[in-house]
C-alpha cells in the first residue's frame, strides 16, 4: 500500500469522498457533522492524502493546519473492503508522521459520539488520542467527541487516561470536598486514603474502569463503574457510574470527555446498560446526563438525610447496543 497527496479530482477519490460525507451526514445530526466536502480538502491549509493498493483506492484523509503548532485530523474514511486489515492505522501513522515534520506540537480531531464512529475512536485511542474537551473551532455537542495527541505542546491540555495508584490523593482530595459540600455524594464523614486504594484495587481486581481527567500533571476529576444490584447475576450487563469533577474544574468539558471515555470502555466491556443516581436537587448534573443521552427513568423521595434534611434521588439510565453474549 502506498499513501501520498491525493488528487481531489480523481473520480475514485471524490466517490469515496461522497460515501464519506454520506455516511458521516446520515449517523450524526444535522448541526452536527463537520466533514470536509472537496472544496474544503482543497483549501491552502489542508494536506489531503490518498492510500492506493496498486491501482484500487482504499482510503483518504487529511491534516488541517489550526495555527500556532496546532493541526487537525479531517476525513479519515477506510473503503468498506478493507476495513480491519490496516489501512485506517496506516493513514492515521502516516497524518501523525506529517504533522511531526511541519512541526506541529499537538494534533487534534472531533468525530462523532454514535456506535458507528466507535471503531475510529478505538483506532485514535489505540494510537495515543487522548480524550479531551473541545478545540479550536468547536463547542460543546452530545453528537461530538475530542480527543488529541500532544506531539511535543509545551501548554498542558486536559485529556483523559486511566488512573494508577498515585492519583489517589488527588481524588481523595476531589472526592472528599464534595462530600463535605454538597449533597452530591450521600455520606457525612470524610474517606480516607486507605479506603479510597482498597476501593481502587477492588475495581481493579474486578477489571472497572477508574479513569481521570488531568491537565500539566493536576488531576481535575475522575469517572468510574462498578457493580449495579451486582448480588444478582442477572444484572451482569449493567452498571453504575459516577463522575466527580474538581471544583476549579467545573465547565470546562472535563466531565464530557471523562464521559465520552468512559461510554467506550463500557462497550468494550459488554456493558448493556449504565445507570446513575444523582441527587434530584442537582440540576446541573441532571442536565449534564440529558446531554449524554441518559434517560430519568425513576425519581425516588426522601431516600437519603443530609445537612438535616430529606434527599430525593433520581435514578438515570444510557442503554447501549445488544450485549455481545452471556
């Protein structure tokens, strides 16, 4: 397979463009799709690229150039016949590869947040892409997810990883003040370190996800899920989850791209149904779950005692694809 500047006049080429437009067009809402049609390929800041097998096409896509160090991956598309056998990860090396030599610090690329666009997110993660809020040029969308790749940026950019040991401080230190202030977790005292590494080798052993979101070293939240009604087998592909986010570190996306990871690696897990509970006074994170696509699906009264007073409880459900089996 051979990847260079492909020819946007190329009839096989503006064909698997078209595919391209309609298939991104077709999954995502109409506000929400940002391909690139040719005009835009052709633009002076975009470096299009073709991947041939012999004389068959088998992919294009592009390196958009944002402006200081940054640069954007556009129209990645794979021809249907060749899709899992290498051609995707050998254009995406092949973007990555070019961006290092204009010299480029940190790239970055938006793709949609349905199952169909799944296997490019695993193919962006599997590659280092790191979840992240959103860029230049983008706002806020439950259709949208962001993920980057820092290519030598010496300004620090919130993304998501997994979480390892030496993280617990900082999550303790999250966790602990939103117990102390708000109605947000339905206990009095606070945690302890010790609790909080039995609670994160339990996950581990069990094979959960812990996951934060971090900025220059600083973790500004984390997102998990576990069991849900877990002493009954038959609930074995559902979970609950829970997502804390720093208070400094509220409303900067942090918690959608925390989310966005997260949705992934539930999928990965066979995971069916996730569910949440939020205090029913919480109405900013009631409305962060509307835009994830959960649904209130039971609301409960005077269920917990805080600060003094009764809680009602709403529960929140996201139901993903069929279950891969038993």
């Amino acid at each position: 397979m051979k990847i260079g500047r492909g020819d946007l006049a190329d009839p096989s080429v503006r064909a698997l463009l078209e595919t391209h437009l309609h298939h991104c067009r077709k999954q995502t809402g109409s506000c929400s799709a940002h391909a690139l049609d040719a005009s835009g390929l052709a633009a002076p800041d975009v470096d299009f690229f073709a991947a041939w097998d012999g004389a068959t096409l088998v992919g294009v896509g592009a390196l958009k150039r944002l402006g200081d160090g940054r640069g954007e991956v556009k129209s990645m598309h794979t021809t249907a016949a060749r899709r899992g056998a290498g051609a995707g990860a050998a254009m995406l090396a092949h973007i990555v590869a070019a961006a290092r030599g204009q010299g480029l610090e940190r790239l970055s690329l938006e793709t949609g947040a349905w199952d169909y666009f799944y296997p490019a997110r695993r193919l962006y993660r599997r590659h280092g892409f790191r979840d992240c809020p959103p860029f230049t040029g983008y706002k806020p969308d439950r259709n949208s997810l962001f993920l980057t790749l820092d290519l030598g940026d010496d300004e620090a950019v919130m993304a998501t990883r997994d979480a390892t040991e030496a993280d617990l401080p900082a999550m303790l230190a999250i966790y602990n003040r939103i117990i102390a202030t708000s109605t947000a977790i339905y206990r009095d005292e606070p945690t302890t370190l010790e609790e909080r590494a039995e609670w994160f080798a339990s996950r581990r052993a069990r094979g959960f996800p812990v996951i934060v979101a971090e900025r220059g070293g600083e973790v500004l939240g984390f997102a998990t899920y576990g069991d849900w009604r877990g002493a009954f087998p038959g609930y074995r592909h559902s979970v609950e989850h829970s997502v804390h986010i720093a208070e400094g570190a509220r409303g900067t996306g942090a918690g959608a791209a925390l989310m966005g990871h997260l949705f992934d690696l539930a999928r990965e897990g066979g995971v069916h149904v996730m569910v949440g509970a939020v205090d029913a006074d919480n109405a900013g994170s009631l409305r962060f779950h509307d835009r994830l696509g959960f649904a209130r699906v039971a609301h409960f009264h005077e269920v917990g005692r805080k600060f003094g007073r009764w809680l009602d409880l709403v529960f929140v459900e996201k139901v993903f694809g069929a279950s891969g089996g038993d």
